[in-house]
C-alpha cells in the first residue's frame, strides 16, 4: 500500500530557541519512500536532518521568537500486511541475550519498573514465556486502561497510569514495556505514524502514535497495548527506551505548541503533484488538534 505522511506543528517562543524535532521515517524505511521528504519552514530558515546511533533521524533548527510553522510530508510504501505474530515465539535466556539488549530491561524515566515488580510476578508469574506472555501482558493492558486524552500529564509513568487506569497510546506502551522488563523481557518504545489505515475511521484525531517492541527468540516483534489487534500501516519513526528518548519536539528553552495536526492517510496510487508537497495552511489535514484554548 502506499500512504502519505506528514504533520504541521505551530510553535511559539518568546526568544531563539534551539529545537530539535523528530518526525522523519527512520532509517530503515529510507528505501520505501517514494516522494522526496519535505521540511517547510515559515519564517523559512536553515534546518539540518542528523541521524543518531539508533537510526532515529532529528531535525534540527533554531526557531526565532514569535510563532513558527514546521511542516513534514512525503509518501512512502508501506506493507499490506498487518504484524507478525508467532505464538511460538520462545523467551530468549538471559544468559543468552544479545549484549545490546540488556539496557531494555533497566528502568528509564517513564517505566518505573520496581513500583510494579512484585504485581507483575504476582500477576504473570504462571503465564507459559515467550511470547504468549507478552501477549497476556498486552491483553492485560488493554483491559486494564482506558484510553483518555483528558488523562495526559507530561511526567506520568506507567505506575501512575495503572492508578489512573486511563492514559493514551504512549501510556499504554509503558505500562506493558515495564511489565516485560519486570518479568525479564527486553522491551523498547517505539513512536511513528500509525492512523485508521485498516479500520474503522474513529473520532479521535490522528496523532503520533506509540507501540512497542519484545525481544525473544533472536529478534524483536511489534506489539501494542492500546489497539491489542494486528495492524497495517505503521511508520516507524524512532525508537528508544520510552518517549523521554524520542519526543516528536524537544526544545532547549521554553516554547508554546500552539498547534498539532498529523497525517497518515492511504493513497491509490502515487500521482505527481500531491507527492511530497509540502503542507501549507491552504491544504485541510486528515486532523488538527489544538493545544490551547
């Protein structure tokens, strides 16, 4: 299938502020695209794309005082199929695990794993390993949580998501990473496009979507808490060990998001003229959610 991708984001600062943006498909997708990717800018100004040690691609600019539009836009080529899923997916040993995975079982930021340690063995401790556990925690989650934009709070864990019992798809990500981390699984957050393609059109707006990834056999494996179904459609952006590695804006100073509206919308075919155009306020967004009042 073929999707076109994009978001426009409307910050405000009161002085220059370094910024670093990260909405770019990662580098492991860079062969499925079929547009180039345009940045606009407006004021237009210099703005660099520099690559880290994960793939994770970041934009870079310094935005000057007052509001400024960054919009992001091309379209790419995307599986028909939905997820991998292989019940018979063994847990890897720890004594066996790869070197590099061994930081995703630490706790990190957003995934407070020792508030939930002695809860996720007593609840999964009888669960068979591999990946019918991860399964079982993602069913859990799912079960557990309600999804709630009204329930977003910037420093909230995955403890306070369980007390809460509502949250959003990052929130949901959380939870389950720190459950696999707990119970000795190696779990990494991972954020990109993933809008209705492949079901049925909601009334939530499309957003920057989380999901995350288990490691077990000799591999990591997509899973997801908030939808808990196989889907189609998902562009990776980054990975990290939670959304404090990889937030879509970061800014080195204070700032205002005034406005936020993402695109991830499937197309026919390509056609010239409606590829990786940029996105100018003239053109309607899939969504727009607005962060003010």
């Amino acid at each position: 299938m073929h999707l076109r991708l994009g978001c426009q984001l409307d910050l405000c600062c009161e002085v220059p502020t370094p910024v670093l943006a990260l909405v770019h498909p990662h580098t492991s997708l860079l062969a499925d695209l079929l547009a180039p990717e345009v940045v606009q800018l407006m004021p237009d100004r210099t703005i660099e794309v520099l690559t880290d040690q994960a793939g994770n691609r970041w934009c870079r600019l310094m935005v000057p005082s007052g509001l400024t539009r960054f919009s992001f836009a091309t379209t790419m080529r995307c599986p028909d199929h939905t997820d991998p899923v292989l019940p018979s997916a063994p847990e890897c040993p720890i004594q066996a695990l790869p070197i590099d995975t061994y930081r995703y079982l630490n706790a990190s930021p957003y995934c407070d794993t020792e508030s939930l340690m002695a809860m996720a063995w007593e609840t999964f401790d009888a669960t068979p390993r591999g990946w019918p556990l991860v399964q079982a925690i993602c069913d859990w989650v799912h079960g557990q949580i309600r999804f709630d934009y009204e329930a977003v709070r910037p420093q909230k864990t995955a403890s306070h998501t369980l007390a809460d019992r509502a949250g959003v798809c990052r929130d949901f990500a959380h939870l389950a990473i720190s459950l696999c981390r707990c119970l000795n699984i190696p779990a990494r957050y991972c954020t990109g496009y993933l809008g209705y393609t492949g079901i049925p059109v909601g009334e939530a707006p499309v957003d920057f979507s989380a999901w995350f990834e288990a490691f077990l056999g000799d591999r990591w494996y997509v899973f997801d808490a908030r939808h808990n179904i196989p889907r189609c459609g998902r562009v990776l952006i980054a990975r990290g060990r939670d959304a404090a590695d990889v937030p879509f804006l970061r800014s080195f100073g204070e700032h205002r998001l005034v406005n936020l509206a993402v695109i991830t919308e499937q197309i026919t075919a390509p056609t010239r003229g409606s590829l990786g155009e940029p996105i100018s306020s003239a053109e309607p967004m899939l969504s727009s959610q607005s962060l003010v009042a």
